[in-house]
C-alpha cells in the first residue's frame, strides 16, 4: 500500500471516529436544549469545541498530504486523487471516504435540529418576558419588519 494512501486513510479513520464522537456530544446539546440544563449544555459545548479542533487538524493534515501530492483538498481533487489510486486500493479509500461523508451529514442534520431547539427556546423565552414586562403582542405599534403594527395600539397612542 503506497504511503499516501495508508496516511490519507488513516486521517479519513481518524476524522470518522471524531465525527462519531461529535454526533454524541449534539446527542448531549440536545437533551441539554430540551431540560434547559445549563451545566450540561456548557459540558457538551466543551466537548464539541475540543473534538471540532481536532477534526480541524486532521482536515488540515489531509489538506496537506493531498497538496503535497498535487490535488486539490476539494471533493474534486479528492475524487482525482481516488481515481488515481491503483485497483486494488481504491475500494478501501472510498469506502472510508464516503463513511466520512455520511457522517458529516448527519453532523450537518442533528446541528440543524439542535439549532431549531435552541431557537424555538429561545422565542418562547422572549414571550415570557415579553408578558412579564406587561406587553401584550396584539398592543405593538410596530411589528418585526418595522411596519404598523395593531391598529388598536396606534388607536391609544393617537388618543393621549
């Protein structure tokens, strides 16, 4: 197996197992959103910057090795590089590649749904407070986009 491939393999390995790791940690952020636990959330959010800067230096190393060997680190210089590969090798390659693939998809999909739970928490939080400061949303003179807002608010304010 020539050298370049055991080491690009072993990054893709390596990038598979952090990524596993990661999708555990948005696991964690996830429960974490939903209980509203923040020593949990800090927890995870810990973890998911620690495993980001190693899946950071493992894109780089890779980077680096496909650079070194005259491709580019897109999906097109890699899918060059696989091509080049000889037979025997490029089945193992892309199968680890495409593992990596699947994976930060499903990073891409559990951040996304982490992401509406954080938003959905936190639009809820600002009608609490809203009603505990006393507005009512029907009562704004203005609305989000900064158009009119109620009529009967405009009304009242017209009127003293």
């Amino acid at each position: 197996m020539p050298p370049h491939s055991d080491a690009f393999n072993t990054l893709t390995r390596q990038g598979v197992v952090v990524l596993t790791d990661l999708q555990a940690q948005l696991d964690i952020e996830f429960a974490a959103l939903s209980n509203h636990s923040l020593d949990d959330l800090q927890q995870s959010t810990a973890g998911k910057r620690l495993l980001l800067e190693q899946l950071a230096e493992l894109n780089a190393q890779r980077e680096q090795l496909l650079t070194q060997l005259g491709y580019s680190a897109t999906r097109d210089g890699i899918v060059q590089w696989l091509d080049a590969l000889p037979a025997e090798l490029k089945p193992a390659s892309e199968a680890l590649w495409q593992e990596l693939q699947q994976a930060l998809e499903q990073i891409q999909r559990l951040n996304l749904r982490n992401e509406q739970v954080l938003r959905r928490s936190s639009r809820n939080n600002d009608q609490l407070l809203a009603l505990l400061r006393g507005q009512n949303q029907r009562h704004t003179l203005y609305n989000a986009s900064g158009g009119k807002g109620q009529l009967s608010a405009q009304t009242r304010l017209g009127k003293a």
